[in-house]
C-alpha cells in the first residue's frame, strides 16, 4: 500500500498506459481520477477498479481546469499528476504531416502539460507538496524516422519535466517522466503503421529484453516514483523500453 492516503489524476486513464498506472496506483491504496476524453471507457475503468470517471479534453483549458475542480471538490487536494494523455501522426514524412495533424499532436501531448500545470501547481506551490509524472517516451530520445512531430513533442516533454523539476523543487514539488517504448496500446498501430507479425518482429528485434513495454510495466515504475519511497528523486526521466535507448 505505498500510495496509501494519496490522491491522482491521471489524464488518458481509461486504455493502455494509463489503465496499467490506474490499476496499480488503485492496487497500492491510492484515491484516483480516470481522465479521459472517452468517457464511456472511463466509466468502465471507474467500476472496474473503483475509481473515480471525468471527462475531458487536456487541450483544452476549460476542460482542464474543470477535471483540476472536481478533483479538489472530492479530495480537497491533490497529490499526484500523471500527465499521461498522447496521441501521435501515422508514420509519413515529416514534410507531407498536415497542419491539423501537427497541431492535434502538439495540443495533447505539449499544451496539456502546461495546461495541467497553470490549473494545478498554485494549489501544490500553497500546500508545499506534490508529485507529477509525465509520460514522454523514448521517442524523445532516440528518434525513428516518419514519426518526427510525435518526436519532437515527446523531446519537449523530457525537457520540460528537467526544467519544471528544477523551478519547482523549492516548493516540495517532485516532476519525473517515463520514457516507455511502444507497447500494447491502442497506439502501437499507429507507430508500426500497420499491425502485422512482420512489423513487429521488425521492431521486437531493436529491443534487447525482447518485448514491448506493458501496462503494467508502467505501472509498476509510475508507482514507485509517485511514492515517498523516490522522494529524493526529481527531474529524473526513466527509460522503460527493455534496453531500447542503449
């Protein structure tokens, strides 16, 4: 129960990456809200798991500062941020990715960062505590061609959360990243362009452990630096990728 009395939000909860982070964070005690701009899908991770179900948007400003109010309004406070929410372009050229493309992109995986921040940090500056985890990927560190928008915007959020650990240390306020590579996720077709045994086996083979990243695996590293156990640890951005970035 490491997250025993702890409070989270953790946007893009309801598949994937997030539902693993949900299940764990549920797992070792914690209180959390699934985020997420599907909300049937939150509503079933919520009855499945306990949890708490909240639409929203995390491009758009309003929508955030509503999902940061009604979590106050439940906790009073809260503890953890995961900024977990993404979505990427299908592999294509960098020069042929249309500026909707572009901006979808850059509004989900950058703008909700700084969104989340602008709506939540006062309240955990004024508290002197607080934990928040980005989800970057190893996208950010070791770039594939025809997904360069998607790498780019990871990258920024490796940086930000070295720079948001930085300004923010001085309030109590801990931000690390994780850096998953591709897993089994509702995205994994759009990163191989399309799903097919030969595709995968293409990129299993860059993978010295030999498997994608799970669920669970990022749940398992979400939880141990969300708890007190890492509470030296900051601006910190964990490859989770089976040796991927070596």
């Amino acid at each position: 129960m490491r997250l025993e009395g702890k409070t989270a939000i953790v946007t893009g909860g309801a598949s994937g990456f997030g539902a693993g982070i949900v299940r764990k964070f549920v797992a070792e005690g914690a209180e959390v809200m699934i985020a997420d701009i599907d909300e049937t899908k939150a509503q079933d991770m919520a009855t499945e798991t306990g949890a708490l179900a909240q639409s929203v948007d995390v491009s758009d400003s309003a929508s955030v500062r509503a999902m940061i109010g009604a979590a106050q309004a439940v906790w009073s406070q809260v503890d953890i941020l995961i900024n977990n929410a993404g979505v990427t372009h299908l592999p294509a050229p960098l020069d042929t990715i249309n500026e909707d493309e572009f901006d979808r992109v850059f509004n989900v995986n950058c703008r909700s960062v700084y969104l989340t921040a602008r709506h939540l940090v006062p309240a955990m500056k004024s508290r002197g505590a607080g934990t928040i985890l980005n989800v970057a990927s190893t996208a950010g560190v070791s770039p594939r061609p025809n997904l360069n928008w998607y790498n780019a915007t990871k990258g920024w959020m490796i940086t930000a959360t070295r720079t948001m650990a930085v300004e923010l240390a001085p309030f109590g306020i801990r931000v690390n990243a994780v850096n998953p590579v591709a897993g089994e996720t509702p995205l994994l077709k759009s990163f191989l362009g399309e799903d097919t045994p030969e595709m995968r086996a293409r990129f299993l083979s860059t993978i010295p452990l030999g498997r994608f990243s799970t669920p669970e695996d990022m749940g398992n590293a979400a939880c141990y630096l969300c708890s007190d156990e890492a509470s030296m640890i900051t601006g910190v951005c964990m490859e989770v990728d089976g040796g991927r970035c070596i």
